[in-house]
C-alpha cells in the first residue's frame, strides 16, 4: 500500500507540471496578437509565434488582425423627403491597434456593429431619395469616414463601407416606374422635334438654292419621273411644271398674232 502511494506522487506532480507549462505556452498565428495583463496590468500586445506567460500571474486575450466582414442587417430609414426605406450594407473593417481594442472598449465587435448602425440610419436620413439611388459612391464615402473616425479610438480601421440594397415601399416603386416612362417619353419627342426642325432646315435651304436657279426644279421633276417609272404602277400621274411648256405657249401666242 505505501508502495502505491509513492508511485502515486511524482505521476501528480508530473501532472500539475504539465498544467502549468500548458498555461504558460501560448503559439500565436502570423494574423494573431496576444494582448497579456501582469496581475491586471496591461504589459502590451505579443506574437505571433511562441509566448510564455507567468502562470497564475499573466492573463492574454487573443485579438485578430484579419479584415473583418459584416453585414449590417436592414435599417429602417426615413429620406430627407419623408420617404420610408429599408437599407442593408456591409462593412469592411480590422484592429490596427490591439491593445486598445481590448482595453478601450468591452467588445469591439458589438461596439463596431452598433455604431454602424446608428451611423447608417442617420446619414441616410439626411439625403433624398433621388440622391440615395444615384450617389451610392458620394454616400458610401461619407459613411465610411463618419463611422472610423468614431472607432478608431478602440483600434478599429473601417476601410469600406457598401450600401448594398434599398427596398422601396410598393407604391413608390410604381411611382419610380412612371416617372421613368413619362421621362423616356419626353427624350422621345425632344428627339422627333430636333429632328423635324433640322429636316425644315435642310427644306429651306433646297427651296432656297431651287429658286435661284429654276432649272434645278426642272432636273428634280425629271429625277423623281424616273423614279416613279421604274416602279411598277399601271397608271402614273405626274405634274408637269409650268416652266417646262411656258416656251411653247408664248411661241403659240406670237403665232396668233
């Protein structure tokens, strides 16, 4: 019995050996920073690689040095023009500084989201709707700007900020619908007017140059009569100009006389 007893002690050792040395090792990723506290004192942010912590002494919060995507789920936001929206985006972000985004802020993540949010509703509400659909660039700039200046005393870079989808209420999305068919149509006659006003332009300047020289009236009479023979129509009726026979009647009239 006192054989077992002592056989027993060294395995427990052994055992509580390997607990501490297990506590006091830590391996660090290349994208991991390990932020250790000294009996609640902050000592800095380690790694990667091979840490060794005081056991019981040293305390370290592992912090990711990825960039970090999230979807910032669909807020409810009223336009500058009192129209209701539904807005969802996602947001590109990473700790640049891992000791304060442990020390600075409880959790960096729930404080990141929350403050995206909240930033979203109000910089939407600020622009009309028009300007929300076209200037998604202007707006994802601005939002981005806002939101890592707000974060960026816990460690946090917001390099991209996207608006992703705007859901519009049923009704306005007819109203969009028809707003864009009276605006085609009104291109549509813009277009039929230019052209009917260049093609009275170009009449006016034909019946200009014909009645400077009538004998090009004559040669276009001609050129439309060999037009009209070479189709194929059984009865031809065709006005012949009055310059074309006056020679012939004055020659008729001098006759009579």
């Amino acid at each position: 019995m006192g054989g077992n007893m002592i056989s027993i002690g060294p395995l427990v050792v052994a055992f509580i050996v390997l607990i501490i040395l297990g506590n006091a090792v830590r391996i660090l990723k290349e994208y991991e920073r390990g932020v250790i506290f000294r009996l609640g004192r902050l000592i800095g942010a380690k790694g990667p690689g091979l840490i060794l912590l005081i056991p019981i002494v040293d305390k370290m919060q592992r912090v990711d040095l990825r960039t970090i995507t999230f979807d910032i789920p669909p807020q409810d936001v009223i336009t500058r023009d009192n129209i209701s929206v539904k807005v969802n985006a996602v947001l590109y972000f990473r700790v640049v500084d891992a000791n304060s985004a442990i020390v600075n802020v409880a959790n960096y993540m729930v404080a990141t989201s929350q403050i995206a949010q909240t930033t979203l509703r109000s910089i939407l509400g600020q622009f009309e709707l028009d300007d929300l659909l076209a200037n998604r660039d202007q707006i994802n700039q601005k939002l981005q700007k806002i939101i890592d200046d707000q974060t960026e005393p816990w460690g946090i870079k917001v390099s991209v900020v996207e608006v992703k989808n705007v859901d519009l209420p049923v009704e306005m999305q007819r109203a969009i619908a028809r707003q864009a068919e009276a605006e085609r149509e009104r291109r549509a006659k813009i277009i039929h007017a230019e052209g009917e006003l260049q093609a009275s332009v170009k009449l006016s300047e034909a019946a200009e140059i014909i009645g400077k020289n009538p004998a090009t009236l004559q040669l276009r009479y001609l050129q439309t009569l060999a037009e009209i023979s070479a189709e194929k129509n059984s009865t031809i009726i065709f006005p012949i100009p009055i310059d074309l026979i006056t020679p012939f009647m004055k020659a008729a009239q001098k006759a009579i006389e």
